[in-house]
C-alpha cells in the first residue's frame, strides 16, 4: 500500500478554496451534485471543517479538484472504547478515472485512520467494486442496507 | 414501523449510569466489552456524549441495561449538503434476544434519524440479518468490507 500514484495528482485535506475549484464536480461521478445551492453547501463545508472526526481528502490536478474522499472516525464502546474508521463517498471526476486516484484516495485516508489509532476501517461498495477494494486490503464482511426516509 | 414491543422494556438514550447498569454486558452479545477498562470506558462516554452527531440508545428492563445500538449522524456535500445517519452496534443481552427489542432499539434511532432530517439511514449486517431489517424497512444496497489496522 502507499505506492500507488498517477502523474501530476497530489491528495490533500480539503481546504476552503476547494468548494470553488471543482469539489462538486468531482462528486457528480457519485450523485448529482454540482447544482446544489452554494448556501447549504458552504453550510455544510463549516459544519464538517468544525468536526475533528470528520476528514475529506481531495485529488489535486492542475490547481483543481478531480477526486474526494470521507472518512467519519467513531469512538466505539467496543473494543476497549476504541476507534472505527468509515470511509464514505468516495468519487472521481468522469475525465480521471483509471488513473489509480481513487485508490490514492483511499490509501491516504487509511493512513489518517491507521495514524488516528483506529483498529479498523470500513467502506460500503457496490459488488462490482469488490475486487478493487481487496486489492487495497479489504475483505468482504457483509451486506449494507438502506432506508429512505420522507 | 414504531409498533413493536416487548413487556417492561423501554428505549431512551443513553444516561451516566448506565455504564454501571449493564452497557457493556449488553454489549458482549455482540463483541467481548464487559471485561474493558473502566476509565477507557468512562472517557469513551465523554466523547460520545459531547459529539452532537452521536447517538447511544439503550433498552431497560428491571433498571439494567439489557440491548444498545448507536447512531452516527454524517453531514455530506452530496444531497445539498444532507444528512445521512449510520447505525451501529446494535446488541441485545443474551437473555433478552427474540423479544422485539433489537426491532425497538432500531425504530427508536429511525426515529431520531427522520428528526433530525436526515434523507436515509444505512447499517452493515451479516447475511443471516437481511431478513429481519427487511422486515423493517431496509433495502439491500450493497457490500460491507473491512480492513484491520495493525
């Protein structure tokens, strides 16, 4: 791990200037995004930048953003009141995927876990995913399940 | 959904006493945590209690803590700039299993979920658990994985 790279890409904490260099677009590749009302989204930049539990690395290409990351670290009641790592939303600008930086995304964020003392990080993928998840370490441990609420 | 019951069982969130009142026995169904150090378990609380976005539930039978389940409140930049929440550790004492209290625990952090705006909740389950969050509500969504930190 930690030998992954793709030319001219750098990984990163989110910063500030990032909402205005292509934050949202890159997370389009996820879920439509980039129309979100700038309002809630520097809202919602505030409340996550006041949490120290919460991290966003982003991918830096030629001053912009084409790569995000989460991850959400829990203190835990189990394992001695340990802590758990989340990696969420994870997501590549459409014109950079291939180019191995969603697994520099990755490994940047297991390393923020590893260097927080977490005993474990998880992620929920869909199946066609699975195989690249293993390749960074990953093992399958079960189903994720949702609702929706209205 | 909210229906469900089991006699002499009521779920609130987690108080101070409660450590001293079963939590982490009710925990050992899902994990060993009754054998943890007290002051590791005390600070624990303290961060989980300060974190807004962090929620412990607890089911109480006869004044003893006998199940417990955690919510985890994610704000995100996608859904313009949303809520999503996360369950976690969700267990039941070993003599309290098959009386609806798994159910009750989950529908009261549903709850708290839908409160406080958030647009879905996720859990990861093993296979043998699909059936019953189903039965309340979830959908299969995908795959749970995990890599240890050493």
């Amino acid at each position: 791990m930690g030998t992954s790279s793709a030319p001219g890409v750098r990984i990163r904490d989110l910063a500030p200037e990032d909402l205005d260099r292509g934050l949202l677009d890159s997370l389009d590749a996820l879920r439509p995004a980039s129309g979100a009302d700038p309002g809630a989204v520097r809202r919602a930049y505030g409340e996550i930048r006041a949490n120290p539990n919460h991290v966003v690395a982003v991918a830096i290409h030629d001053s912009r953003v084409v790569g995000t990351a989460a991850l959400l670290v829990e203190r835990k009641f189990i394992h001695g009141g340990g802590l758990a790592g989340h990696i969420e939303d994870v997501a590549v600008s459409a014109g950079h995927q291939g180019a191995r930086i969603g697994t520099m995304l990755v490994e940047y964020l297991l390393d923020v876990a590893r260097r927080r003392g977490c005993y474990r990080t998880t992620l929920d993928c869909e199946e066609g995913l699975v195989g690249f998840y293993t390749r960074m370490g990953f093992e399958r441990r079960g189903v994720h399940m949702r609702v929706d609420h209205r």
